[in-house]
C-alpha cells in the first residue's frame, strides 16, 4: 500500500548539509503494524513527516497506492492526508482552548463538509476509546493516558488507512503504555488501518508485525514475526 523508494532527505544548516535519510527503501502492507527503532538522531521523525506528507524528500518517492504522494503539491498533499492518513505525537498535540469532543471532532470541521453524521461519529468514536463522560472536558484536565487516546480517536476519526504514530507511549508509565497500545492493536485488527510507529520501548515494538531498525539514515535491518529469531532479536534489546 505505501512503497518507499530510494528515499533521501537533507537538511541545510547555515552551510552545512546534514544528510539524514540516506536511501531507504521499504514496503507497507496493508493493516501491517510495523515499529521503528534506532538511536535518537537517526531520521526516525524525518521518516514519518515524509510519510505524512509533512515535508518533502530531497529526492526518492513515498507512493501511496502505486500514486507518487511525495511529488504531489502541498495542496493535493493536504487532500490525501486528510483522507488517508492520521498522526499521533509522544506530546498528544491536542488544541488547548476546546473539549475533548471538539478536539476528537477537529479533523470533520477542518474538512469543511457537512457531515451529518458527525455527532455519532464522534460519540461512538469516544466510545470506543473509552472516554465517555469526559466530552466536554478541557484536554489538560485528563491523564496522559486519556489525553493519548483523545488524540487516537482524533487521528482516526475520519477512518483514515495509515497511522503514523510517533513515540506514543514515550510520557506514559507502563500500565499506561499498554492501555494505549492495546487500543492501537484493536484498530489495527478491526479496521486494517497500517499502522506505523516509532519506539524506543521494545514492550511497544512488540505490538508490531515487523520490526525496523534505523541507524544513521539508513535501515540496518527488519525482523518480522514469522521471522525465525524474532524473539531473540527482541531480547537483543533488552541485553
Ligand atoms: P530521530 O527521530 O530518529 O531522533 P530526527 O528525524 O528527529 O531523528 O532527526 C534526525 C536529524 O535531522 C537530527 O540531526 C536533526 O537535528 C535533523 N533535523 C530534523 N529535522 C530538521 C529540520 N527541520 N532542520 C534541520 N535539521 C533537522
Ligand atoms: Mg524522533
């Protein structure tokens, strides 16, 4: 569903050039759950911006549906991430000044379509991310674990195809990080949404059904887990 190819990103800083992203090349099935590893500095974030349609690569393609995303203008970018894809971030991200259901419900305003669907849409979305009772609340009210799911439910309420996940357990405890990823894993099983997810927490990798590690731009390797040595390359981790 989404290939990438040859892909390359560099920075200008002052006259310096920092290459980041030196030549990745991988494929994105369809409902695949893939976890992204590696040292920080690596071009993880850089990845998924590219992905998300965020920013450009310097050169290569990010297709999505055989269709060249990357070399779209900003504007047809912006058309196919508001319909095909959802992001969330370690920080949540969510609009201080409105409710919970305002925020889930952000992207259908944003759309500009009368969607006369929208309240239901949105009180079985809070539902399902077991928010109920907390609609008209003001985000910093909520846990961080409640805030993440606010922002999953926004990141999904258009029922987008890909979702693009940045360290999302990264300012959660444990029990926390496991009520969100589970919740993830529910998505990803029910809707056969692809979900693509940076992590420096392996119990959060081992959600995934491959495993890619970065390292200075480059893929070193990607385990899967019908892979034969996935559990050691996990524990690998761990050592
Ligand atoms: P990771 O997410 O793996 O920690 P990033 O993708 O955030 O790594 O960053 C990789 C490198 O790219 C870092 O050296 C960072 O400073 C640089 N970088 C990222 N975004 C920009 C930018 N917009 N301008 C300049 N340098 C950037
Ligand atoms: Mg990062």
């Amino acid at each position: 569903m989404i290939s990438i190819n040859q892909l390359f990103k560099s920075f200008e800083q002052g006259n310096l050039k920092i290459e980041v992203l030196k030549g990745i090349d991988l494929t994105i099935k369809e409902g695949e759950f893939i976890a992204i590893m590696g040292p920080s500095g690596s071009g993880k974030s850089t990845l998924l911006q590219l992905l998300g349609g965020l920013d450009t690569p310097s050169s290569g393609q990010v297709k999505i549906h055989g269709k060249d995303f990357s070399g779209l203008t900003e504007k047809q970018r912006t058309i196919v991430r508001r319909k095909s894809i959802g992001f969330i971030f370690q920080n949540y991200q969510l609009l201080p000044t409105l409710t919970v259901e305002e925020n889930i419900g952000f992207p259908l305003y944003a759309d500009g379509r009368k969607d006369k669907n929208m309240k239901e849409k949105i009180r079985n979305m809070i539902k399902e991310v077991g928010l109920e009772g907390f609609e008209k609340k003001a985000p910093n009210l909520l846990s961080g674990g409640q805030q993440q799911r606010v922002s999953i439910a926004r990141a999904l309420i258009h029922e987008p195809k890909i979702l693009l996940a940045d360290e999302p357990t990264g300012n959660l405890d444990r029990q926390r990080a496991k009520e969100i990823l589970d919740l993830l894993a529910k998505f990803n099983k029910q809707r056969k949404q692809s979900i693509i997810m940076v992590t420096h927490d392996i119990f959060a990798a081992s959600y995934a059904d491959k495993i890619i590690l970065f390292k200075d731009g480059l893929i070193e390797t990607e385990v899967t887990r019908e892979d034969h040595g996935y559990a050691e390359y996990l524990a690998s981790f761990l050592a």
